[in-house]
C-alpha cells in the first residue's frame, strides 16, 4: 500500500508555523481556549494531517452496529466462575486480531465510573485562571495539563486538551491534583490496575504461560492516566481529535463518555471503524509493548479520533496506560523465551523485536509525535 500525503486543507508552509505553535503553547489556554474566543475556522497548525491509507478524516468507512459485531464484548465476572478457560479464550481470541474489546462486569464500582468523566470536564471548563497553573511540559511533573503533548514534534495538531497524571507506582500528592479531579482521581486509577491485573493474569493464561507472567515482569507497575477533553470544532472535516497511533503502553482502559458524535475509531482490515462507546463497560487495547513481549501474537491495533462535529458539547475521556515504572524501569523487554521457542518449528526461536527498556521505547515515541508511523517499527528485527 503506498501511502499518500494529502494536506487536509489549507495549511500549507506560507506561515510561520513555529511561531503559531509558540503562540498557542504560551496562551497555556489550549483548544478550549480558541473555542472561548470563538474561532470559526480552525488555525493552520491544526491542518495538513496526513490522510494515510483509508477513508478521508471526514467519512467513517462503516455504521457502528459493523464494529461493536467485530469488537468482542467480554464478562470479567466470568473468569471467577466456571467460565475462566472460555474467558481466557476470548480474551485470546480478541487480543490476537482486532486488539481491543469492551469489558463489562469488571468490578470498577459505578459511582467512580458515573464520577470520573464529569470531573474531569469540570476540569476543563474551570476558568484559565484555575488551569493555568497546571499547564506544563515538564515530564518531571506527575500532574500536567496541556494541549498536543507532540506540538512540537508531529506535522498536524490535534484538535483536544489533555490532563496526564501519572497515578503508580508513586502518585502525586492529592494537594498536586486539580479540585475537580481530586476526590476520584487516585481512587479510579487504583480500580483500573485492579482490572488491569485481572486481565493480565488471563491474558498471562492465553500465551500459555503461568497468571502471575506478565505482571511478574512489571507490565503493570505504573499507570498513567490521560484524561482527554475533545472541544466542539467549528472546521471537524479539516482536523483531527487525535492522529491515528497505537498506544506506548502495555495495556490500556479507556472510559469514555456517551457523546452521541463517539469519535474513536480502528484501523481493521484497512478500514476505520466506528469504536462508540458501551454502557458501563470498559474499552481494552493492547498497547505496542504487549505486541513487543507476546512477540507479535497480541496486536497493537491503531486508532484515531475524528474530531468532534458537535455544536456545543465536548466529548470526554480516560485512557489508562497500564506500564512498568515510566520514570525508573530499568528492566530490557523483549520477545518472552517460551513465546519465541514455541513460535518456531525448530525450536531455535525466532525474535521479531529487539530488547528495548521502557524509557528508551517512551523517549522515541516522544521524539517521534503522532506522525502516523508506527513506534514499533524501529525496534522490529529484520527477518
Ligand atoms: C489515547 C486514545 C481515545 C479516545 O488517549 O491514546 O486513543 O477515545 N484515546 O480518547
Ligand atoms: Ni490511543
């Protein structure tokens, strides 16, 4: 498939665009800033996206009844019974071809789930002045709002705000944490690792290995959790919400809100398919360093969001980075032995990616931004 670059609209290089990203990035204000002042027609920064293969950034390639037949929807509470063999092989099954699935019956109580998104729109729809303060790019910071954590780095913004926290192994103070978010923050995290681990330890079971693999290698040590606010945009058909990539994560939980636009979608089978949202329910993904250990068995499936076509309401959402330790680990990961030996006829192994710590995969996907180039493919072994 040959990719072609095809500027969204308009943005093209007669401008100044590192003085514009400066300018927006000193207003400390992000989109929602530029939608309170009114924008009708979105700044260059925020075009040119690269329509890679698929559909124009405008069309969803299919109606959302396709995509929720192809997602699997998964009953955690399942896998405590007699059921945990067919859990396992959904789990399996999912995580081996369209890479994410809605999981209902999870345990996270309803009362954090009702809680969560509201806060964190609160959040973003508190005055600059309460805002202000957290808005930073400076990693050392666990609690950091700020708009396109690539700004600099990626050729197209993206029309959203972000509020990152990172929650485990050691979370912020809860003086760190904005007002709105504090009373639910911490306690949500601390029911998604809860998840996070259930779910490891079945998908530990499906590659065949003991339950305690995955999170014995300190798959799910940290959690970052990144709370999405995606403005109304006056120009939907020009932007996007967020590139297509797949997650630098081992794991990640999305909680998001019933916004009647949805906005998530797959890249499956070269089509982007509508992800909308399921009462109640969580959305898992395997991220790109499951892909990394399970050696290529469990898919790290790429996503986007369109951006959000509504009038007046933002769409919100919570995606929860299960990973080792962002800021210590220290640990090489690579194809796990048993996957590797079993993957090959021979029996001599067969690695299709090279050893990496989790810093140096974050560094570079950092420096990389959104681009539309997957991260995995710099530490992929030629065969
Ligand atoms: C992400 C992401 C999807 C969404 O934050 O990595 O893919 O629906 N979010 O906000
Ligand atoms: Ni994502």
């Amino acid at each position: 498939m040959s990719p072609t670059e095809e500027a969204a609209g308009g943005g093209g290089d007669d401008y100044d665009r590192l003085s514009e990203l400066k300018a927006f990035d000193d207003s400390k204000a992000g989109v929602k800033g530029l939608v309170d002042a009114g924008v009708t027609t979105i700044p260059a920064i925020f075009r040119g996206h690269l329509l890679q293969e698929g559909p124009k950034v405008s069309s969803s390639s299919s109606s959302s009844s396709t995509s929720l037949s192809i997602i699997p929807v998964i009953d955690l509470s399942a896998a405590d019974a007699v059921a945990r063999e067919e859990v396992v092989a959904q789990l399996k099954a999912a995580a081996e071809t369209v890479g994410f699935f809605q999981l209902v019956n999870h345990g996270v109580p309803s009362e954090l789930l009702c809680e969560m998104l509201p806060s964190v729109r609160r959040f973003n729809e508190e005055p600059h002045e309460v805002k202000r303060p957290y808005y930073t790019r400076d990693a050392r910071r666990k609690v950091r709002f700020n708009s396109n954590f690539d700004l600099f780095q990626s050729p197209a913004a993206n029309w959203r705000d972000t509020l990152f926290c990172e929650a485990a192994p050691e979370p912020p103070r809860a003086e760190e944490l904005p007002v709105a978010v504090r009373h639910v923050m911490l306690e949500y995290g601390g029911a998604v690792r809860e998840v996070a681990a259930r779910v490891l330890g079945l998908l530990s079971e499906a590659l065949g290995l003991s339950p305690g693999h995955l999170a014995g290698m300190g798959c799910a040590e940290g959690l970052s959790l990144v709370c999405n606010y995606y403005p109304p945009c006056p120009e939907p058909d020009l932007t996007l919400g967020c590139s297509r990539h797949s997650d630098p994560s081992f794991l990640t939980v999305l909680l998001q809100d019933s916004h009647a636009q949805g906005g998530l979608q797959a890249l499956l089978a070269s089509r982007w398919l509508d992800v909308p949202p399921v009462a109640g329910a969580l959305l898992v993904n395997v991220g790109d360093l499951l892909q990394l250990v399970s050696n290529g068995r469990f898919k790290s499936v790429e996503h986007r969001v369109v951006a959000n076509r509504s009038r007046d309401t933002a769409r919100v959402s919570v995606a929860c980075f299960c990973n080792a330790d962002i800021a210590r680990s220290t640990r090489l990961y690579g194809p796990i032995a048993e996957l590797i030996a079993a993957d090959d006829s021979d029996g001599a192994g067969r690695a299709l990616y090279r050893n990496v710590t989790v810093p140096e995969f974050l560094a570079h996907y950092d420096k990389k931004g959104l681009d539309g180039r997957p991260a995995l493919h710099r530490f992929q072994l030629l065969q």
